[in-house]
C-alpha cells in the first residue's frame, strides 16, 4: 500500500471519528481536521444553523466543497461527518486523496453515546430517545454501502485503539 499523507476517518454520527481523531493525529504528530467544524468557521454558523437556513441539499454541496479543500493539506487527520461519504461521490473523492478508515460500532453503542447528544445534530435532534435506536439501525442500513468502501475498517473498542494507532503508523510512515 503506498504511504498516505492524509487519513480520513468515517462513519456514523456518535462512532467517536473526532476523540479518536485527535488521538491519532497527537500520536503520529500531524494535524487534526473537524470537517464540520471547519465548515462551521469559514461560514460563521453551527450545522444546526445552516440546515434551519439553506437545508440539507445546500449542506451536502458546503460539505463537498471543504471535502475538495482537504486534498492540499498533508499529514493531517480529516475526520468527516456522518454523512460525507454517502453523499456526491464523495467516497471515491475520499479514497483517491488518502487512506480512509470506517470507525465500526453497533447501532445500540452508538444510541447509547448519542442519547445526550442529540441537539447540535440537526438530524436526530427532534427524536426521542426511543425513536432513537430504529433510526440509527435504518440509517446505518442505508449508509453501511458507504462506509464500507473505506479501505479499512475498525471495529472500535477502547483496548484496541492503541494498537490500531500503532497499526496505522506503520502504513503512513
Ligand atoms: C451528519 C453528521 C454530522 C453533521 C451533520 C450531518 C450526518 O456529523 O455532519 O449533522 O448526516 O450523519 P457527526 O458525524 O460529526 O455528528
């Protein structure tokens, strides 16, 4: 596999991309990138804000557009929103500019990190937390095609973080 300067992390709203990005990137020394947040400094507004405003679709597009940015950055973790690789081709955009790395976890692990953190995810914030679960299970039925075209896949767990890490070290340097 040929050295990658930029690692792109998916997968479902909740799946812990940005805390386990930022391990990642302080353990291999590189920058750290929140799309969503990037999105939200150079627009000077939250998701939330945006989806209330222009929608979904508009977000889509903002989302693809910072996607494109990303491919002149190096040594950088990028981690992505849920939706950014399900949506404009953005998958492929991702494989062609770096090594990208779906972050596994089960639909009831992710209601679980995701109940109290509902509000600034534009998505799920109207739902109960019963409507909760049979959302993430259809959802991630919809979205697992996507995911799955990452070149690697991490079934997360706490005790093997350090050693993914490790694992991931070895393939950018
Ligand atoms: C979304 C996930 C969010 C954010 C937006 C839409 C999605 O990112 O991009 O609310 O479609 O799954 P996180 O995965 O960081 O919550």
């Amino acid at each position: 596999m040929k050295k990658e300067d930029k690692i792109f992390l998916v997968g479902f709203m909740g799946c812990g991309k940005s805390t386990f990005g930022r391990k990642i990137a302080s353990a291999l020394n590189w920058n750290f990138v929140d799309l969503d947040e990037y999105i939200e400094e150079k627009e000077g507004k939250s998701i939330s804000r945006i989806f209330e405003e222009f929608g979904e679709a508009y977000f889509r597009d903002l989302e693809t557009s910072t996607l494109k940015e990303t491919q002149k950055w190096n040594k950088t973790i990028v981690s992505c929103g849920g939706g950014t690789p399900c949506f404009n081709n953005n998958a492929e955009l991702i494989n062609n500019s770096g090594l990208s790395v779906y972050i596994s976890l089960s639909p009831e692990t992710l209601k679980d990190r995701l109940e109290g953190e509902k509000s600034k995810r534009p998505l799920i914030a109207s739902l109960s937390n019963i409507e909760l679960l049979s959302f993430i299970q259809n959802k991630l039925s919809e979205r697992e095609a996507f995911y799955n075209k990452a070149k690697i896949k991490f079934d997360y767990s706490d005790d093997k973080a350090e050693s993914f890490i490790d694992y991931l070290r070895s393939l950018v340097s």
